[in-house]
C-alpha cells in the first residue's frame, strides 16, 4: 500500500494506492499525480475500486487524467453508481491492444472495456473518454472491421444500466456497444469521432446494440464516420430519439442476416426526432444476401443469415444534405455483384417513415429493394419529401435525364397502397454508396 503525500490527510480513510475508500465510495486517483505526469496505467486501481465499490457503492473517477494503458473489466457490478470527472485517455500501444482486446463475439469484434452489472449509474459529470483514436484511425487506412481495433465501451450482460451524459471523443472503433444486455439508457450522450490526417474514421459507429432489449438512446450528438446508431441482430424495443448526426451514416437497422446459425430478429424499434447532416444514409435497413460467403479472421463477410425485421419507425426526421436518405438493401455487401440481390429470405415488414424531410445531395431521395424470395409488406410513407441540394439552388440535375427526385421501388407489396411516390424500378444491383446523380 503505497500513500501518497497528497492525500495524507485523508488517512482517516482506507487508501489502497490510488483508491481512497470510505467505506462504499471508492475515489480514484492517477497514477501521474506522483510519477510526475508520466502516464503510468491506471487500470489496475481502476480495477481494485471497482472490486471494493462495485456492489452496493460509488465510484468516483476524480477531475484527472487517467491513463488507461491496459484493457478494463468492471463487469458484474450490482447497485453501483459510477462518475466520470475526469478524463480516461486510452493508450495508443496498437500492438498491446490487439493482443489484450476482449471479444465481444459479433463480427470477431473486440473491446477494451466490459463495463455493466445490475442497478448501474454511469454519469459523466464533466469527465469523458478519450480513445485516442488518432493512431487508429491513421493507422487502419480505411480498411473495414480490423481484427483487434477495439470499441472504446460495451455495456454488456447489464440490466437497468443508465449512461448519462458520456462523452466519448476520438473513439478507437465504434464508440459504445450494448451487448445481451436490458432496460440499458444511454441518454445526453456526446460522440466525436473526427480525423485529423487524410485517413477516414471508418468503423466509428456511435452506438450499436446486439442480443439486447429495452433500450433508450435519448438526446444525443454524434459525428462519426460510420453509423450513428445501428440496431444489430435481436436487438428488440428500441426507441430512438431527439439525435443529431454529423456526418455519418445515419440511422440503421443492419447490418443483419451475416450468420446462417444465428437469425436476427429485430422488432419494435422508433427511430424519431432526428436530424442529420452532411450523411453517406439517413433512415435504412440493410441485409447480406442470401448467399454465404466464406468467412474471413475479419468477420466482415457472410449472408445467408435468416430472421424478420418487423415494426420499424423512422419519424420526425430532418437531413440536410444526405447522399441516400431511405434505403431497404437486402444485398448490401454484394450489390455490384448484380445477382445476389433476391437472395435474401430475410423477412422485412411494416416499417413506416413519417415526417422525412430534407434535401438530398443527388437526384434520389429512396432506393427501396426488398428481396424477391420476400418481399416487403407494410412498407409505407407519409409525409415524405425532399429536393435535391442541386434543385434547391436552381442548378440542373448533372449527367441524367431524371430531373424529378428519384424514389425507386422493387418487391414492395402493396406499393400502390403503401403512399411511396415510386416512380422508377429500383435496379437490383443498386449500390447505397450514392456517388452521382442516377441515371
Ligand atoms: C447489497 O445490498 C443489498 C440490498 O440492500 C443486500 O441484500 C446485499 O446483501 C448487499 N450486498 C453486499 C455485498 O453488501
Ligand atoms: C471479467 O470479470 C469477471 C469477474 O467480474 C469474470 O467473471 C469474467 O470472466 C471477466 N471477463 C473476461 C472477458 O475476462
Ligand atoms: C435492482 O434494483 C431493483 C429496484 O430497486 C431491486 O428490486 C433489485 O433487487 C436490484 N437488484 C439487485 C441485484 O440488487
Ligand atoms: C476539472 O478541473 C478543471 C481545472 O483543472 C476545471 O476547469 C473543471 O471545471 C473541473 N471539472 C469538474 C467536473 O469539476
Ligand atoms: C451475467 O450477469 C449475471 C447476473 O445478472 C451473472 O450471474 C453472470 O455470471 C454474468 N455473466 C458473465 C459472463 O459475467
Ligand atoms: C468534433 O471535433 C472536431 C475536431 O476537433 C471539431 O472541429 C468539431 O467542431 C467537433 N464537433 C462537435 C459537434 O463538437
Ligand atoms: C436534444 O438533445 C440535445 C443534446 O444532443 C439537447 O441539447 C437538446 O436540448 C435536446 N432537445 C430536446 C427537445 O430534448
Ligand atoms: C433531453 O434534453 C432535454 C432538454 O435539455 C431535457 O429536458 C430532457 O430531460 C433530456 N432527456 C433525458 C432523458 O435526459
Ligand atoms: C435471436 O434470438 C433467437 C431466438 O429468439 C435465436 O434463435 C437467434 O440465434 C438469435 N440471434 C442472435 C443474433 O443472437
Ligand atoms: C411497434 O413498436 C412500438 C415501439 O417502437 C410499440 O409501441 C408498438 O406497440 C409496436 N406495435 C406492435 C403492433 O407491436
Ligand atoms: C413489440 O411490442 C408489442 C407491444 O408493446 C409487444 O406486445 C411485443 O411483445 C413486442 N415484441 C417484442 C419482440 O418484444
Ligand atoms: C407528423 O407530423 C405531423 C405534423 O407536424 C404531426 O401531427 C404528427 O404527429 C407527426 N407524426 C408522427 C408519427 O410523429
């Protein structure tokens, strides 16, 4: 036991290194506070607080920096309340990363902090979380789904957990994942994910849920350059609302159907009151074929995944400048392919979008293509309308004779009835990442 000179007044209190213990709260403190700055690992008094506070106690991460040189597992936490005062700066050793990250299963993903329990607080009472991102990002080069490249926190095996006003800046990977986890709320939450070199912030989604139930994402600011939020498989009872996006690709359910052994369900998700801006996609739902691939270390092939999308809404949207803003692709790794696009038997019904308005960047507001082995019931609009960035400034429709906005459709059952102003047939080799006008 090591007690350092600035806290010899507090010798009342149990001190366990940098842990100041009074019993059922636990202050932490940096390691850099007598090492004279260096950045010496503070996971494992962050460890030992939470082995001392994490039932029935508080722990409390003191306005400092901490150095987070190794991977963090505050998991099985009952009754606890956690604030974030300071900042957690994640080191930016990739090669001990790679070798230490946790799995989290999906896609061979990996993190570098498990955190969750029952009855848990997280609150970010002035402190964030600084993944440090910069050297990931420079050094991934846009690759998709590096093996090892970690999500900076997932909330798993948790019940009743709150995130409260988390920040997380410059994440490694995607910022935050729940996993089999219920009842988790992540609310006044702050993601930015933005490159300072010519390399993209690929693989930075701000949120995404897996094998999870009962979820509230409420207020939140994310600029990335990836997902915003992303409902993955079985992710069930989802509400979605007052977010703002920069940059991005919006709002999805998907990527699902990448695992035959493992149907994705997703049902009962709200998408509502969102905003955003400058986005690759704004409000859609994307599936692999129905055809496996043969899988890589990367995780990031496959299809031939079943399962049922069923009661999605996307209301009260507003996007500014969006590339693709509504899209179903049931083929969304292998569109080029042009031949795998009515593959997919992954079953896709009763999604509405209402209240979807904005301008779009190029010619097309909805690219709509369900799966011809089954095709899409329940499919509907209202109140949806967009102009072209280009028409709002009086400027032509470049390189195509579409002048009207595009609203493409394919194996929509019902589409007379269904209130979407189809008026091309979607292709079925139809790309989401929208480059141009379409032809
Ligand atoms: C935590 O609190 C609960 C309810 O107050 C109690 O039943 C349990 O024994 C406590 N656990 C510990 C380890 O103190
Ligand atoms: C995390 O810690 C818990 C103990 O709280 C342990 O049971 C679990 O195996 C650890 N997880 C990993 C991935 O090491
Ligand atoms: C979690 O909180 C609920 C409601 O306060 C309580 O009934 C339950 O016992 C708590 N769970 C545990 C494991 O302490
Ligand atoms: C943390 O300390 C800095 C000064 O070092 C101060 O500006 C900031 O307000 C403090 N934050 C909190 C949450 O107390
Ligand atoms: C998940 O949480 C439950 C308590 O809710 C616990 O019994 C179980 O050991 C945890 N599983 C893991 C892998 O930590
Ligand atoms: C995100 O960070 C970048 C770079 O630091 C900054 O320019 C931008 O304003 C930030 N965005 C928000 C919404 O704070
Ligand atoms: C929406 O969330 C932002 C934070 O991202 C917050 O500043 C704003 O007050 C919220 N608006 C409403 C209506 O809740
Ligand atoms: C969202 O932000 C608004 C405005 O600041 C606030 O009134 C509301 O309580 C916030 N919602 C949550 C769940 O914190
Ligand atoms: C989703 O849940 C069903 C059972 O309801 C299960 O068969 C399937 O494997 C689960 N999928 C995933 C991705 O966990
Ligand atoms: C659809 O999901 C919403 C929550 O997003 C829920 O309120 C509604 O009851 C669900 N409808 C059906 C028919 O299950
Ligand atoms: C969807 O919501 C309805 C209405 O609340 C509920 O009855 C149904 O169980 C939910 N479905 C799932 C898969 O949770
Ligand atoms: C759509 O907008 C109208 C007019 O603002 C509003 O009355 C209606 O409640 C909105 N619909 C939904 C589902 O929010």
């Amino acid at each position: 036991m090591r007690i350092p000179a600035f806290l010899s007044l507090l010798l009342a209190s149990r001190v366990y290194s940098y842990v100041v213990n009074d019993g059922t709260t636990c202050e932490i403190y940096p390691e850099a506070l007598t090492y004279n700055g260096q950045a010496v690992d503070d996971a494992p008094s962050i460890h030992q607080a939470f082995d001392l506070c994490g039932t029935n106690g508080t722990v409390v991460f003191t306005n400092h920096t901490f150095h987070i040189n190794s991977v963090l597992n505050t998991t099985n936490l009952v009754n606890c309340d956690v604030s974030l005062r300071g900042e957690l700066r994640f080191s930016t050793n990739i090669p001990y990363w790679r070798s230490h990250v946790f799995s989290v299963i999906y896609q061979n993903q990996s993190t570098a902090w498990l955190f969750g329990g029952t009855n848990v607080t997280l609150r970010g009472e002035g402190g964030w979380i600084n993944g440090n991102g910069q050297t990931w990002y420079t050094e991934n080069k846009n690759q998709a789904n590096q093996p090892g490249r970690p999500i900076s926190i997932t909330f798993f095996n948790s019940t009743n957990l709150l995130a409260d006003g988390l920040t997380i800046i410059q994440p490694q990977f995607w910022a935050t994942f729940v996993w089999e986890s219920k009842n988790v709320s992540l609310t006044n939450f702050f993601v930015n994910a933005t490159s300072d070199d010519q390399w993209d912030t690929t693989n930075t989604d701000g949120y995404d849920s897996w094998r999870s139930d009962t979820l509230l994402v409420e207020n939140a600011t994310i600029t990335n350059g990836d997902d915003c939020i992303a409902a993955k498989g079985n992710t069930t009872n989802l509400l979605v609302r007052n977010v703002t996006c920069y940059g991005s690709a919006g709002m999805t359910i998907g990527s699902i159907g990448q695992y035959p052994d493992w149907p994705d369900y997703v049902q009962n998700v709200t998408f509502d009151n969102i905003h955003c801006v400058n986005s690759g996609e704004g409000a859609y739902i994307k599936t692999w074929q129905g055809v496996p691939v043969t899988d890589d270390s990367n995780g990031d092939v496959g299809g031939g995944g079943g399962g049922l999308v069923k009661n999605v809404t996307f209301s009260n949207i507003h996007m500014e400048n969006v590339a693709l803003p509504i899209q179903i692709s049931q083929c969304i790794y292998s569109e080029a392919d042009g031949k795998y696009c009515n593959t997919s038997k992954l079953q896709i019904e009763d999604v509405a979008w209402v209240n979807v308005t904005g301008t779009s960047r190029y010619n097309i507001a909805a690219s709509l293509y369900c799966s011809s082995a089954v095709p899409c019931p329940g499919v509907t609009f209202d109140n949806v309308s967009f102009e072209s960035v280009n028409h709002t400034l009086g400027l032509p429709m470049w390189n195509t004779t579409l002048q009207d906005e595009v609203y493409q459709c394919g194996n929509i059952v019902g589409q007379n009835s269904s209130g979407i102003p189809c008026n091309r047939v979607a292709p079925d080799n139809f790309s989401q990442g929208v480059t141009h006008n379409v032809q």
